[in-house]
C-alpha cells in the first residue's frame, strides 16, 4: 500500500483510492465500511470502505478474509495483496484522518466529536464511490456506537441505498472484513513510517500499541512532552490521556473560548494589554479611571503610554 | 489602591548589540515564562498555503499572516534589568532582540483586515496626520 499522498502531508485529511474495476460501474454492488484506529492516543484513525459486485459476494469469501483485529499483521498484509490482487472485481477507498485532524476538529471552538467526524468521513467514502460511477445497491458498516441511529443517518443521506449497521459486522460480512483490512493496513503503515515534522532528531519509535492504557505509549508521550507545546503531531491532543499529562506537567494556556469562572477569567482580561508590561499594578491608574479612551484605541487594544 | 508613579526606562544603548528575531502573536495566554522550543516543536510544523500560514498550538488550528511594523517603526523585544524590583521603583529594561515584521495568529479565523493588530498598525499613520507639523 502506498501512503505518498498521506506522508506528504500528514497534519491533514488524506484519501487514498483503488483503480474502480469496471464491472463495478455496470453491475449491482455492496460496499462494506470499517474504520481502524479509533481508540489510541498516538497516529491517524483510518475509515475504509471496499466493494464488489453483490454477484461475486462468494468470491470474496474464497480471499478468505476476517475480522482484521483477529489477525497478525503479516496475515493482514498477505489479505490486503488477495484483495489487490482482485482489482478486477473489488476496490477500496480510504479516508485517513491525521491525528492532528482529529485534536483541532474535537478541539474546535465549535466542537466537532469523534462519531460526526467518523460518519462524515464514512459518508464521504459513499459518496466517493457513488460519484465514481458504482452502482451501489447495498451498504454494510460495522458500528462501536448505536447502530440505529447511525443506519438511519445513512439511509437518509442515500436513499436509494440498503444501509445495514451492526456492531461486529467486520466478522459478519466479507466486504466489511475486507474494508476493516484495508483500513487496518493503512494504520499500521502510516504509524511505523510516520515521519515527524517536528525538529526532534532521531525519534524513539517505541511507542507501544498507542493505546493510553499501555505503559509503553505513556512513557512515550512522557518522553516527548514540551512543557509549551505539548506533544508532536503524532498525538491527538483531545484525549483524555494527552489532556491529563499537559494539566499535571505543561504550562496553563487560556484561550477566549474557555469556559472558566469569570473571576480568574476577568482578573486575567484586565492584564491582556501589551502595556501591563509596563504597568505593574493592573488595572485604572488615577486619572485613567476618568477618562474613557475613543473607540478607534479600544478596538485596537492601543493604550496611551504617558498615563503610565 | 496603589497609585502607580514609577518611571520605565528603555536602555537604547542596547538596541545595538540586539539580535533580530523572529515574532509570533499568539491568540491566547501561555503561562510560562522563559525559552521555549519554538523552532523544532511549532516552526517547523507551519504550513505556508495559498493566502495564509497554518499550524496548531495543544492541538487547536491557528490560521495566521505575517505583518510588517509600520514603515519607519521597529519591533522592540524588552527584558527587564531587574526583575525582582517592586512596584514602587523605576524599571530599566533592555532591548533584547528586534523585529520588522511578526507573525500573528488567529485561532480557526482566517487573517483578514479586521484583526486588532493590523487595525493597530493604522495608528501610526493617522497620528502622523493629525499630530504632524502642517505646513501652509
């Protein structure tokens, strides 16, 4: 698998696609949705969709592929080359979502969370397959959150479409165990060939699964904690796990989206001109209470330096 | 309440020796006081797109431009001499770097005309026009 596109510029969205086999845009299909990489602290979560013809249904079965988690690597890496080597009848698209992606949208002013991100990037992942001529009839997504709700949100944004959501259903249905390959490949290439754009020299790669729970992924993210800038790009920065060490050891940073008590975040207002520098003790001096400054200096945070 | 009297002094004579250094305004309040890894944990991470610059700071998306002081003004980096002094004294600072130009960053907004730094960049020019000599 060729991650160039993604590697190129991994602090942003990135798609990857299979060539669509013909046969795919004149007969009826089934596409299957899975996603890889949705609970670690560390890399890019992948949504990956696969398809063929509902006609070859069985011949997928012969790939022999399964519920990716249930694999080595090495097994997956073999299912992805059967797959591959099918492209005659079965493609896949992919939607890696960078790890950066991920903390700026959860960590958006107007919060955008883990399952929106997750169903726009597998609704765009349809949608792709549509607007590439795939005569879809059947859509098949395997689920970790309510399942009817997420069916209902798909089958309303393709109506023509059959939508199935199960939780499991990456063991249930081939084309999902073979979408669940694709994605799950991607994630590990991406994670073991992940190049650092930070300036941190030689990076120590050990860093476990990437799950907070392992004590090799927290020793890492320990390692390479700045006290300011918090971690490399690598981390998502929205979990709770990245969140708890930067409150135990980084420095504050407040934001004007913060939600705060107003006391701290008023005392805090008061110091935000460029001229407290200058100004020890805060606040009105004794003439400045009296005199209001123009709109055009207040807008502009511009404050007199005589008054000082 | 404490009637603040005491006179800052800006040591120009350092201006010479000061290095010219590389400034960004951050859309939020860091409590830290002190050198920081810059260049290898945020420079290095800027995209430089069509019209603006991205990067993240924790995790949020900053969307940023580079301004330029005012023509004839330079950017002052100040230290303080003392550090430990107390309110009631004079304050020397030192000059301890300089900039011509800084680079802003807005959280998820894009830069535009109306951000208060470049709308403050006006005022230079205005006192010009209306605190300059006139000549008939």
């Amino acid at each position: 698998m060729d991650l160039g596109d993604f590697e190129a510029d991994n602090s942003v969205s990135c798609r990857l696609t299979s060539e669509i086999p013909d046969i795919c845009t004149s007969e009826d299909c089934c596409l299957g949705i899975d996603e890889a990489g949705r609970g670690p602290v560390l890399g890019p979560m992948v949504y990956g969709i696969c398809f063929c013809p509902v006609s070859r249904k069985e011949q997928l079965k012969d790939l022999k592929v399964a519920d990716s988690k249930t694999l080595t690597e090495a097994e997956r890496e073999n299912l992805f080359q059967n797959i591959s080597d099918a492209k005659d009848f079965v493609g896949w698209a992919l939607q890696i979502l960078s790890p950066n992606t991920i903390s700026t949208s959860m960590l958006q002013r107007s919060k955008y969370n883990l399952n929106a991100l997750s169903h726009d990037a597998a609704i765009g992942l349809v949608q792709y397959a549509l607007d590439s001529g795939v005569q879809l009839k059947e859509v098949f997504v395997d689920t970790v959150g309510p399942a009817e709700k997420y069916e209902e949100k798909l089958s309303q944004c393709f109506p023509g479409l059959e939508v199935t959501v199960r939780p499991k259903a990456d063991s249930l249905f081939p084309i999902v165990s073979a979408a669940s390959i694709c994605a799950k490949v991607a994630r590990d290439h991406a994670v073991k060939g992940w190049s650092f754009t930070e300036d941190l020299g030689e990076v120590d790669t050990d860093y476990g699964s990437g799950y907070p729970g392992d004590p090799k992924t927290k020793a890492w993210l320990l390692k390479y904690q700045d006290p300011v800038f918090g971690y490399p790009q690598f981390v998502r920065f929205s979990w709770s796990t990245a969140k708890n060490l930067m409150d135990s050891k980084g420095s504050a940073v407040y934001w004007d989206d913060d939600e705060e008590d107003g006391e701290k975040a008023a005392a805090r207002q008061n110091n935000t001109s460029m001229l407290s520098f200058c100004n020890r003790s805060t606040g009105s001096t004794a003439h400045g209470a009296a005199h209001q400054s123009h709109r055009f200096f207040t807008e502009r945070r511009l404050q007199g330096l005589g008054a000082l | 309440m404490a009637c603040n009297s005491s006179v800052t002094h800006v040591q120009l004579s350092t201006m010479g020796k000061a290095e010219r250094t590389t400034v960004h305004l951050m859309p939020c309040e860091i409590e830290h006081n002190g050198s920081a890894q810059v260049s290898q944990y945020f420079t290095s991470t800027i995209k430089d797109r069509k019209q603006e610059k991205t990067v993240s700071f924790r995790g949020r998306g900053l969307r940023g431009a580079e301004l330029s002081c005012p023509q004839g003004y330079t950017g002052l980096v100040l230290k303080e001499v003392n550090p430990n002094g107390s309110d009631q004294e004079d304050r020397t600072v030192k000059v301890s770097s300089t900039f011509d130009k800084l680079t802003y960053w807005n959280l998820e907004t894009p830069p535009n005309s109306d951000d208060m730094v470049v709308m403050a960049m006006d005022w230079p020019e205005l006192a010009e026009a209306i605190h300059g000599a006139v000549e008939d």
